[in-house]
C-alpha cells in the first residue's frame, strides 16, 4: 500500500501546496472491509473544516482521473491534529528536542513496550531519544507527538 501512498503523494502535493496547503501525509487502509485514503494538510495558521473542503473539492477529480485505487474507498481530508503521529522523516526532523511517544511492537531488550522522551536524533536505521536510548526503527509500531496540555 505504501507504493499507491506514494504515488497518491506525488500527484496531490503541487495540488494541495497550490492552493496554500502542506501535505502532511497519506494513509490508505482497509479497516475492517472498508477502504480509507486519508489525506493530512497542515497550515501556519492551522486546519478548520473549511480548509479540508477546499482541498477536497481540489483533489477528488483529480484523484478519479488517475484512479490509482480500483477498490471502494471513503476519502478523508484532515488535519494532522495536536498529538500527530510521526511517519516520515521530514515530521521527525521538525521533531527534534520534542517530547514523542514511541510504541513498539514488542517488548524490547529492558521489558519496554513504550517510551515517553525526548527525541535527540535519528538515522535510517534508529531514532536516538534522550538519555542515548537507541530504538531500531523496524521495532517501531507508531510514533507521535505528545501536546502537553
């Protein structure tokens, strides 16, 4: 599926930026025996319901024409939201110094399936967070941003 989010990626982006929008992300999913692409745009002054129908009504013929997804699916646009999850390496470079919360797929070598801190740095192979904590990234299930409220 990543393959058909990459290819969704580069067709929208010069859309979405066009129109005064980041393309966050984009997640296709089957979630039970439903289909869902899943459109994230980010803006400096935020996202509000408004701008997920402006960049809706910019990308749906768009998207019909290339037809790059031949199942059913329901499209969503939205904001990433306050507590985002961190899937590219673009989101975990504006990341550094911040609190994330990283969740595993399994309990590692010191019996830890999550870990709350900050992010130091990270490579192709690992994220670094404080206290030198190394994680491979192939162990990672999910990261995201922690909004301390």
């Amino acid at each position: 599926m990543a393959n058909i989010e990459e290819k969704i990626e580069n067709l929208l982006k010069p859309k979405i930026e066009n129109i005064g929008y980041e393309l966050y992300d984009v997640e296709y999913v089957k979630e039970g025996k439903n289909f869902f692409l899943r459109i994230f745009i980010d803006s400096p002054k935020g996202i509000d319901l408004n701008d997920c129908e402006k960049v809706n009504n910019e990308i749906t013929d768009l998207l019909d024409e290339k037809d790059y997804i031949k199942e059913q699916y329901f499209l969503e646009v939205s904001s990433p939201g306050i507590e985002r999850v961190l899937r590219k390496d673009k989101h975990l470079e504006r990341n550094i110094g911040n609190l994330i919360n990283v969740k595993l797929f399994s309990k590692d070598e010191n019996g830890n399936k999550e870990y709350q801190a900050i992010l130091e740095n990270f490579d192709n192979e690992n994220i670094i967070l404080e206290g030198n904590v190394k994680i491979p990234r192939k162990n990672i299930a999910q990261i995201k941003t922690i909004y301390n409220w």
